[in-house]
C-alpha cells in the first residue's frame, strides 16, 4: 500500500473550497470580458533560459526546474506576467492593439511554505497593453472597481501613486542614484512603520535631510483634497508636469465615473520592483487592512524588451487569488455562504421509483435547479446526512399520492419544515424565490 | 535578446481558441453543477511514487518526472484517475458517500508529439464513487447526454457494452486466461477493422474457433433490438445472469427518460484497459465518426485499492476536451460561431469624450451587454480593424447631435449599416436581440 500523500506546500481542494473558488473565478472572468477583455493561456512548462533570462538571479532558487527527457532545461512558470511578455513577443503581429487580456491560472515557486504561503498558487492578472494613456490607466483601476464590486467587496479602498512623480522627486532631491533601494525601503511602510522606514533611508542615503524629505514626501497628509496633495507634490517635485497632469486626468476620469470615493492619492505606494514606472496602486479591505493588498499593479513602459525590439508600454494588475478567498471566508461572505454542492436532493424512498425520480430531476434541471438525486434506498437518516455533508438546503420526498397526482413534499433543511402538494413549477418558485 | 520559442509539444492559446475553451467548460460545469456534481482539485506536482505505484511501468517514460530542491522524486500528473484515487483515499472520512465529482484540469506526458496530440492537454472527468448500481450507471450516463446536448452537439451516439458479460463469455468458451490481451485487440477493431482482429485473435488463442466465437460475439446483428441482442449475449456467455439484468436496467432506465434512442448496445467496446469491470461506453459524433471517442469510461470496482484498504467501486466518464474542441472547429458550431471578444466597441472620435464613452461602457455592462472601448483617438480605419480583429460586431459612435440628445449610432459591422437616434435601452435590445 501506498501513502497517499501530498507534497510539502502543496494541497488538495475540496469541494466546498473549489466550488467557492470557481464562483470567483467565474465572477472575474464576467468582469472582465464585460469590458472586452480577452482570455489567453500558455504552457505551464517553458524553457528555463525563456522565463529566468540570460541572468537567472534570484527567483533562481526558487523555481521548479529539470532536464527533461529531451535534454532540454524546462522550469514550471513562477508567474503569469513572464510567459505574458513571451507570448505578446511570439504572436506580436496577429494581435489587435491595444491588447487587453486576462489570465487567470497557477504558478510554482518553491519557497518555503509558512502560513498563507504555498508552492502551488493561482494568479489572475489583467493588463492592457500597447497603449500608453490615461484613459488605459483609468479602465484598469475602473475594472478593479467593478470586479470587487461583482464579489460584493463594498468596503475596499484603492491606493494609487505615480512612480514617475516619485523618481522625479528623488532625482530634484539628488536621490535618483540610490531610488531602486529607496523605493524597497518605502515599499514596506505598512509593514516596518514609518521610524524604522526614516531610520532605513538615513543609512542608505547618509543624509538626515534626504530621509526627512522623503518621508514628508510619502506621508499623507490629513485633511488635503488629492488635487492639494497632488501639487504639494508637484512642487516638491520642482514642479514636475508631465505625471502630474496624468494623474490629473486620472483622478477627473474617476471622478467622473462616479467612483472617486474608493480611491486615495497615497505617495507611499511603491511597488517595490523597478518594472514600474507610471501610476501604481495597491487594494486594501477595509475592514482586512493587515492581510496587505488583495489587487495591486500599475503602468510599465516597456513589457517585453527581452524578446523583442517592438515597444509595448502597458498597464496592468493582478488579484491575490488566495489571499481574496481567505478574506472572502473572514468576513463571511455571502458568496462564502451560498456556496452549496446544489440547491436541492432528492431522497430515495423506494429504488423501484428511480426512474420517477430522474425524470423530476431532469425537469428541475431545465429550470436552472441544481438537482441531485440520492442513488440508493439506505436509511433516511444517512440521506438527510448526505444533504447535510453537501450543504444541500433542500429535499424532495414523494409518498403514494404524491406520485399518483404527480406532486411532492419539499423540506426546508435548515427549518426542518414541509411543503406538501406542490407541482414542479411549485418547488421550482420554493427554491428560487429564497435564493 | 532571447527567442520567445515554446516547447515542443507545448502551445499557446489565443484569444479565439481560448474563449471557446472557456465557454465550452464553463457548459460543462454548469450541466455538471446541475446534477449535484462538485468539482475538486488537486495538485499539479505530486510524489512519483504516488503517481506510478511502487514498480512504475510503462508510463514511466512518458512522465514528466524530476528531482525537486528537498531531493524528492516528483512527477507532473499524466491523468486526473490516479490523483483522484489518491485524493478519495487521503479524504474518505469527510466524503460524503457516493460521492460526484467532477475535474477539469491539465496533464502532461512527454509522448512525441503528432497530430492533434500534445505533451500538454486537458482531462475532464467525472465519476460516482462509493456505489455500484444501475441508477448511478444511469446517472453518468444521462449526464454525458445532458453535456453534449448542452453543447450543441444534437447527432452523437453512445455505445455501451458489459464487461462483466464479455469477461464471462471468454471464461464460458475457457479463453478467460488471455482477457486481457483479447480486450486490447478487440479494443483496435475501428481502427484495424474485424478482418485484422480476426487474425490477431487466431494468433493469441491459437484456435480457429475461439477466434470465431470472439468475433461472433462482438459483432453487432443487423435488424436485432437491444433486448434481443442482450438475451443472446447472455446465452453465449452461458446464460450469464447478474451482467445482463444490469444491464437491462440501464436500457429500461435510458428508455424511461426518452433518450434511449441515443444509445447503442455494443459487445465491441471494451475500453482495453483491465480496470474497468461493470458497464463501458464510447460516444461518436455521427459525422465525425473517424475522430474517434469524445466521451468514454465505465465502471471500476475499486477506485483506489493503491492507496487504501476501502473498498471503492465507481462509475465514470472522460470527455477529450482537446478532441471536442476540434470537432465544434470542424462541425462549424454556433459556440465557434459565437466567440467574439465583446458584443460592441465604442468607437473614439474624439478623446475629450472618454468620459462619455466610459459611462456609456458602464451603463451597457449593467445590462449584461460587454462593451469595449477604444482607448485612444487612433485613424478610424484601424479603429474598424481592431473591431474586425477581435470579432466584435457592433460599433457604437456619437455625433455631436447624440452627445447633446443622450443618444448614439449603433453600426453592424457585418452588414455595414448604421441605426441612429438610439437611447442606450434599445442599443441593448438591437445587439441582444440578435443573439
């Protein structure tokens, strides 16, 4: 006999996460394709060299990679956003462009596991790409709206920045050498607090002065509308123009849009990687701030210069999907709680009446009733068992006149109570009126 | 510059492909979901020997399989049976019995590629485990009715046989010691024909007779019922009993649910493997018989005696997703026909109304209708390609008139005409009445 067991940072998903998963995913992939955006996948296997680069570096170690039987060094992908710029690089000419694509799907690192973290986890990123423009800026932060408003996410604010209005503070300031680690330091504000941030940039930069300004760069200050914030940091920007007009445009189309009132001109949003260079922004729960951010992105102005000379500036984000189902179940959703194996089972009261109960399930079906059908005669108290392990909030039960005058008894599971005497398009009414 | 080249064996897919993939899964789920079929998933890298057994064996060489960074030995998975057997037998004690469930997911083998075969391919599987009926028979098979109706595929038949009843044929005629080898020579007869299997079956038995028999037994008869097929099956094989009554249940059940006609008693179908033991089914699409099987399986005893003493029997089925695919490709169906990228385009005449366009895009989404923008004010031709490139077939356009009155020009971009003086309500009636 075999153990059977699963890897270390690896898990199986039972039903009633998978069932709570794939409503997400189905709940994203709507939003997304109500604003024409378009599905694409790639292999989850590419050559090593074609995802890590000539280099390798860091994610090195973490990757999954061999030899496989060919001779060939193949690595699972550790993003989506890697294989993204490889495709737009090999189907370049057969694409309309813009681009605006989404992927939702697993990646493999193998880091070592702790709590929250996995080797096996899912991404979902949405990007538009070959455009660089404010009205792309805002239909990405617009769909992020609408795709936390379709899982009925009411109480989310999205921190947005300019990274580009960042650098030319750093660089007015005499900074820009050093604005790679400045930006890892700032980056983990929300993490370290801002003493041990100020301390962090006093030793990298040697300067009080320098830590100081940049401090009072990314605070944010209380009371300020954006656009006074925007100013003030236009100036202390020496006036910067270009990314103060951007973000201008952003913040008048979103208000515009009726949805200003999610987002926050915050200064500290970073990004960390130097990938970025236009607006970025970061999505925290309200009522789940510590968990971090459950949607962050921004504006790059080059994705796949490492396999093509073609230029395509893009903007983009990604979904922590597992860290948004983990807050999903925190705060007890309703998309949590409505997550059954199917609306309604039928129980087994007599083998010989199988057929019966197949043809009312099929009717049930054609109406939308997700219907199961208990397969054999065993007691009716492992069947009511059975509803219970399935989160099934009804069943059907038929005695002899039932069947005679072609009617059933429906019980409400949770309640305990019975309808009798109904029609199909009775029970039909039952169950979908209370959903 | 590194080449942004794939592995062999692996693909890409492109938004066209990849929105009918997604459409024809999320059916499949829904009709699924319908039967109170839960899905799960497990994961994508498991322990080898989990995997292969302790020996290994003829897969081996097809497996991707490697050394990770702790020195394990693990393998990608080459099917969705053996990680579900795996998975029932880490979990048996918070299943609900039977169990439903469904999977649709990824495997991978290194066979060398050829056509229509790929080193990376989906699996999509569902099964009933923890019961051996007729009603759970019944209830696979019905679903496999249900999905392809759902897409769209009206002239399929599924051939179904016993294998009980053709094991108990050989042992009644003593050829029971070569089943193994006489199923997978059977098993070829659509691709080799009977000539062929005749020949082979003299070979393996050594006996004119017996090769006679065999083939005898297999052979449909022109003009002979189910029933009368089924009482000389059972003749043949000694007046074989249990099998049979299976077996004519399953049909009375077909026939009380009016689909029976869909089905066909076939002795041919063995399914060569040695794993099934109860009923065994292939379907054909009629005009796409040379394909193949796009939907097969059967029933097991015992799911997962690998990994647990538990006794499993089951029942189930597997759809060849990528084989489908290329049948409603071939078939010209209206799920191919039907893939666009979104239902309308607002076309960009003057980036100072992107406000305008915006909500317009948002008032259409409200009402279930999927509206892309065009994000900048490009050449109205290429605005024209863009639409032709993502196969959109409205385009939405304002005069200075409409902005003023609320209104707009709906185009069909098929037929090249305009609408002028629609309020977004009857835009959304014009493009969902012609869906």
């Amino acid at each position: 006999m075999i153990q059977p067991k699963v890897l270390k940072g690896f898990r199986d998903s039972l039903p009633s996460q998978e069932i709570i998963k794939k409503q997400v995913i189905a709940t994203l992939e709507k939003v997304f394709s109500s604003h024409g955006f378009v599905p694409i996948d790639t292999p989850v296997l590419e050559y090593t060299e074609v995802l890590l680069g000539k280099g390798g570096g860091e994610t090195d170690k973490q990757i999954f990679h061999f030899e496989d039987n060919g001779g060939r060094d193949v690595a699972l992908r550790f993003d989506l956003t890697v294989p993204f710029a490889r495709f737009m690089a090999t189907h370049l000419h057969k694409l309309p462009l813009p681009f605006k694509r989404f992927h939702i799907a697993k990646v493999w690192r193998g880091e070592n596991p702790q709590k929250g973290r996995f080797r096996e986890f899912y991404q979902c990123d949405f990007d538009i790409v070959g455009i660089d423009s404010a009205s792309a800026d805002v239909e990405i932060l617009l769909m992020m709206y609408n795709a936390l408003t379709a899982l009925k996410l009411e109480r989310f604010t999205i921190h947005i920045a300019h990274r580009g209005l960042l650098n030319a503070f750093l660089e007015h300031i005499n900074c820009f050498d050093n604005s790679v680690e400045i930006l890892r330091i700032v980056d983990k504000i929300r993490k370290i607090g801002s003493k041990a941030v100020s301390v962090q940039l006093e030793q990298l930069t040697h300067s009080k002065e320098a830590a100081a300004a940049i401090l009072n760069f990314i605070t944010i200050v209380d009371g300020e509308t954006a656009e006074e914030t925007l100013k003030r940091l236009s100036l202390l920007a020496g006036g910067e123009k270009e990314y103060t007009e951007r973000m201008q445009s952003i913040l008048e189309m979103l208000t515009s849009l009726g949805i200003r009132d999610r987002f926050t001109l915050d200064p500290s949003i970073t990004r960390g990687l130097d990938y970025y260079t236009g607006v970025v922004y970061e999505t925290f729960l309200n009522d789940l701030v510590d968990i971090g951010s459950v949607c962050s992105g921004g504006r790059y102005n080059d994705l796949a210069s490492l396999y093509t000379k073609a230029e395509l500036p893009g903007v983009g984000s990604s979904i922590g999907l597992d860290r948004l189902l983990a807050a999903l179940e925190e705060l007890n959703s309703p998309l949590v709680q409505d997550a059954t194996a199917s609306d309604v089972v039928i129980l087994n009261q007599d083998e010989a009446l199988l057929p019966h109960y197949f043809k009312v399930a099929e009717a049930l079906r054609k109406e939308n009733v997700r219907c199961d059908v208990y397969l054999s005669q065993r007691k009716i108290g492992a069947q009511f068992k059975y509803a219970e392990q399935n989160d099934i909030p009804y069943a059907l039960l038929f005695t002899e006149e039932d069947i005679a005058l072609k009617q059933c008894t429906l019980r409400n599971l949770a309640t305990r109570t019975d309808v009798s005497g109904l029609t199909i398009a009775q029970v039909v009414e039952q169950i979908q009126g209370n959903n």
